[in-house]
C-alpha cells in the first residue's frame, strides 16, 4: 500500500499541487470550526449563547465573516515598509500549511514522509516568528512595533522548552530499540521522525504522557506561549495594544495571519498528540478519526485555559520561562538520559 | 561610490569576486557537467526513476542549484548594499534559506533544518533585536583611510579570494563521495554481504523498501557489529554523511574541542555583550539621565 502521496502518485509532477489542494481545503474548513468553537466555548463558559443566527447552532456564522473579509478593500497605509508589508502575511502563512503536510494522520495517511519532520515542524514554526517581525517593522506604526517585539521575545523564548521537551521523547523513542517493525518490514528507529514516534507508543502499548509527565506538562505550556494565546497572549493584548503586530492589516491580510493563528494551534495540538498522546492509536475507528479527535480535544482544553485565566504581565512571563520552565526542561531531559543509560 | 567607507568597498568586492568565482566555475564544462550529472542523481533518487528516465530532470536539479546559489550570492550583496539595516537583515534570511536548498540538495536534510532552526530562526531574530536596540549606529566602524587601507584591503580580499578558489578545488572530492553515496544500491549492499545472516536477523524484505530504508536496516544492523567490519563502514559512511549520527559524532569526537572552544568564545561574546550595554555606574546622574533621554 502506498504510504505517501508521492507514492501514490507515482511520482507525477501533480502530487506537489493536490496536497497543497487538499491542505489548503482541510485547514480552511478547520480555521473556521474552530473560531466557531471558540466563539460557542467561550460562551458555554460565560453563560451565553454565542452565534446562533446564521444557520443551525450558528455553524455557518464564520463562513460569512470569512466572506466579508475577501469582499472588504484592502487598505495600504501610506507609510509602512511596503516591501516587508506585503510579504509579511504571506510569509506568516506559506510555513503552516507546509508543516501540517508533514504530520502522519494515520500508518498510511502521510502526505510528505520525512527523516527529521519533527524538526522541519519546529523551524517552520521559526519561520513565523520572522513574518511577525516583518508585519511588525514594516506597518510603521507603534502598537504594532511594540507587539512583533513581544511577540518575537516571546516566541523565541517559549521555543526553548518546546524543544527541549520534544528531545526527551525523542530519547525515549530511541531507547525502546535499535529497529521497529513497520509495515513492510524492519526499520531503524528514528526518533525524529514522526510516524516513528507513533509506532513506538503504538508498539510498546503506552502513551508517551505516561513515561514523560513533565515534558507533556511543560510542552503544554510552552505551546500556549507559542501560539500567543491567553493567558500567554500579551503581543494581542486588546486592551493596551489594540491588536499588536497586525493592527495595520485589513480584510485578507489580516485574515491570512488569523489563519495562521488557528492553523499554528491545530499544529501545536498535533504535535503534543504525536509526542504524547499515541498519534492514531485507538480502538474500532480509524487512524485519522481518532488523530483528529484527540487533536481537537487538546485545542477544547487551550480554549477552556483562554477562558479561565487572566493574562500574565510581561516580566512575569519571561521570568517563569527563563527561571522556571527552562531549567525544569533540561533537568526533565538530563533525567531522562540518565535513567535511559542506566537501564 | 567615492564616499562609501572601506570596510564596505571591501564586502562589495568580496561579493562581486563571489559571484565571478561562480560565474567562471559554471562557464568551466567539467564542474558544470559534474554539478548537472549529480543534479540528475540526487533527483532520480528523491522522485521515483520514472521521472529521472525522462532526462529532463537533470535540467530541472541543475536549475534549482542554480537558483539557490544566485539566490544565496544575490542576498548577501543586498545585505551589503542595503541602508536600511533591517532589509539589509531581510536579504540575509534569504541567503539562509538557499544556503539549506542547497543542503537539501546534498542529501545532508539534518545541516539543512538545523540552518533554517538555527540561523533563519534564532541567530536572525538576534540581529533584529541588536539591530533595534542599538537603534542604527550614525558612525560607521573605524577602518584605515587611504592607500594603506586599499592595501590591506587587497591584500585581504586576495587571501579570501585564494581560500574561496581552493574550496571550490575540492569540490571534487566532495562530488565523489556524494556519488559514491547515490551508488549504494540495495543491490551493492546484498551483493557484499552474508544474505543468511541478513535473514537471521529479519531484514530479508529488504527488496521491498526503500532505498533510505535499505540503508537504514543495515546501518541498524551494523551498529550491532554482526557484519564483517569493511562493508559495515561502508556502509555507515555512507549513510551517515550529513545525517545526525554522522553530524553529532563527529562534533563530538574529532571536533570536540573546536566546538566546545566556540560554545565557550560565544559565553564570553554574551556576557561581554552585556557588560557593554549595562549603563557605567561611576558615571555622573546628570549625563545618564541626558543620554536616557
């Protein structure tokens, strides 16, 4: 059976386009379930009824917004860096859709197979940190400056434990044995590639937030920082800086980076599905039904946090990653190593 | 032009001289054909041999090297020439990513992602911040004025230029252990070695993978030491060329010290960044309050 899109198609010169088609279709449907979602959670918790006019339970409420958007005029204010202004949203939301190819929906469900796709997925995400300096600096403007330096502190900060936590089941993976028995035969175990992360959970029959509390613990928190949400989204902040680095943006512009902003949390909650919670292990349904169910599960709970927590100062933030999250992160992977040599 | 100063007459030079080198080196037929000819093998191997069979392909590699490279010298001349030093940042995220295309192209994907995660990712994000909080230095550095000046400058550039000529000499050896690589047919491998020992240890589907997973099984094989030693090196040199075991044991053995060395030259380059930054104490209030402000 065919394992990648490549595969599939032979090689054709068309596999490049469909599975960008078909993770353009995919995302666009997720961005706009979960601005739904979040619009009915948030008033689930705060005793509303969020939209319900435009069609059944208000599903179709953000298909409409999204039309108003590309029907809106796009607005270039006169000062901005044009070159950097316009590159910005586009940059922001090319690396999301190429990191979402590399995930491996089920055993034969990978659109893009490769060696080091945990990696890729992690400097797809430091390409995005670059587009927020970009739409920040090049808008000219002071809130908007403000918000990319945040923002980019922030991110490039909150990167450390992400990864740091991801490397100690990486070393876990590569612990369970010299090769893994795929599909077709014996491989050498790869840590960092992704599939492989799940075969092993699959195989060994135990889920990584098991062997690694810690790491699923800090990579949760880490992961709400890098998707700037609350109570991690200070470079938003309404209330102080309007709305931080995409202040000048308007109608797709702005959407594009709110497209990035829902796609960013869909992939952070693969990835901690991925690392911790057995990717499509599971039983009677499929592998992609339940890959995507534990997925939206993860997003339901950094909903609920968004909802229950007020927002952090900015000093507080920095200090509980560099004095806390950090140091915790090594140590969680000096342990891991330690005990993976002794055993 | 006249009233550029030195030190940045130097770096246009040296960018002009770069792309000379590589215009010369492209126009010299060997080098050229070698490039295309590995070109062609790398994409035979990354799509199936269907599309390699075409022939086209290899035009198609060729091109892509040729873009990153032009892409790469292109964005550091725009690093120089540029006045605005965050476009000028801009042009260097550029060269950062031709720089992993042609990684990629060299099979080494580990160099390539940890070039975009390290250097397009956070030594950039670095520049930036130097960048806003030094808020654009008005002087420019110091650097020797006049015919003394041109001449050290000359004398640099030709040194560069003999360095820069002298890598592209070895380019090579390079291509032949790259090659050598690509040969590696499952093929070769079943041919060298002991194909009951390969059953007894499980990997006889091997002719149903991958060439990648091919490599893979054996190098997992070979890191028992059940094969004979010669073919075992073969075949982990050939694998580990630009993998991560290839790149972390060779940091960590043959180059320790020059890597420990760095990780300590860079301590002492951040606490001494921060030593300068930190406002002088023993200055008067007054004068700290005027610059503060």
């Amino acid at each position: 059976m065919p394992q990648t899109l490549t595969q599939l198609l032979d090689g054709s010169v068309l596999a490049m386009p469909i599975a960008a088609g078909l993770i353009m279709g995919m995302l666009t449907v997720n961005v706009l379930m979960l601005v739904w979602a979040e619009r009915k959670v948030s008033a689930w918790i705060q005793m509303r009824m969020g939209p319900t006019e435009v069609g059944p339970f208000g599903l179709l409420q953000t298909l409409a917004d999204m039309l108003k958007l590309i029907s809106k005029q796009l607005i270039t204010p006169s000062n901005v860096d044009k070159p950097l202004y316009h590159l910005a949203p586009l940059l922001a939301f090319a690396p999301v859709v190429a990191a979402v190819a590399l995930f491996p929906f089920s055993e034969s469900t990978i659109l893009v197979q490769n060696d080091y796709g945990l990696l890729f997925v992690f400097a797809f995400g430091g390409i995005a940190v670059i587009a927020i300096f970009m739409a920040g600096w090049g808008s000219n403007n002071k809130y908007a400056l403000l918000g990319a330096i945040r923002s980019v502190a922030q991110n490039i900060s909150y990167e450390v434990p992400l990864i740091l936590s991801a490397l100690s089941v990486v070393l876990v993976v590569n612990a369970m044995g010299p090769t893994l028995s795929s599909g077709d035969g014996v491989v050498a175990i790869n840590g960092l590639d992704l599939s492989h992360i799940v075969m092993t959970q699959d195989q060994q029959g135990i889920w990584f937030v098991v062997l690694q509390p810690i790491a699923a613990i800090i990579y949760f928190i880490s992961a709400l920082a890098e998707t700037n949400r609350a109570p991690f989204d200070i470079p938003e902040a309404e209330s102080e800086l309007v709305a931080g680095f995409h202040t000048e943006y308007s109608g797709m512009r702005f959407s594009l980076f709110f497209f990035a902003e829902y796609t960013n949390m869909l992939i952070v909650s693969m990835l901690a599905v991925v690392l911790f919670f057995g990717g499509w292990d599971g039983p009677v349904l499929p592998g992609p039904a339940w890959f995507f169910l534990k997925s939206y599960a993860v997003i339901f709970v950094m909903m609920w946090v968004r909802w229950t927590f007020p927002r952090l100062r900015f000093d507080q933030l920095m200090t509980f990653c560099w004095k806390v999250l950090i140091p915790l992160s090594i140590l969680n992977l000096l342990a891991t190593a330690f005990v993976i040599a002794v055993l | 032009m006249s009233n550029l100063p030195i030190s940045r007459k130097c770096l246009m030079w040296l960018g002009a001289l770069a792309l000379g080198l590589l215009v010369v080196f492209g126009l010299e037929p060997s080098v050229a054909l070698a490039a295309a000819e590995h070109a062609a093998d790398s994409t035979a191997h990354t799509f199936t041999s269907k599309v390699a069979g075409d022939g086209g392909a290899g035009k198609g590699a060729a091109f892509a090297f040729w873009s990153f490279a032009l892409c790469a010298v292109g964005g550091s001349l725009f690093v120089i020439t540029r006045r605005n030093m965050v476009t000028a940042v801009m042009g260097m995220v550029g060269t950062f990513f031709a720089i992993a295309g042609l990684y990629l192209m060299l099979y080494a994907s580990f160099l390539a992602v940890m070039q975009v995660l390290v250097y397009a990712g956070a030594i950039m994000v670095l520049f930036v911040f130097v960048i806003m909080i030094l808020n654009r230095p008005v002087d420019e550095p110091w650097a020797v004025q006049g015919i003394l000046g041109k001449a050290i400058a000359a004398l640099g550039v030709l040194y560069l230029f003999k360095r820069l000529a002298g890598i592209l000499w070895q380019v090579k050896d390079t291509h032949a252990l790259v090659l050598a690589k690509d040969k590696l047919d499952v093929e070769v491998v079943l041919n060298h070695s002991d194909p009951e020992l390969l059953k007894d240890l499980g990997v006889l589907s091997i002719r149903g993978l991958k060439h990648a997973d091919v490599c893979k099984s054996l190098f997992a094989v070979c890191r028992d030491n059940t094969l004979n030693h010669t073919v075992a090196d073969t075949v982990k040199n050939a694998y580990e060329f630009g993998s991560v075991e290839g790149v972390g044991y060779t940091l960590f053995s043959k180059y320790l010290f020059p890597f420990e060395a760095v990780s300590i030259v860079l301590l002492v380059a951040v606490v001494g960044a921060i030593a300068i930054a930190r406002p002088d104490k023993n200055e008067p209030e007054g004068e700290a309050a005027k610059e503060a402000s």
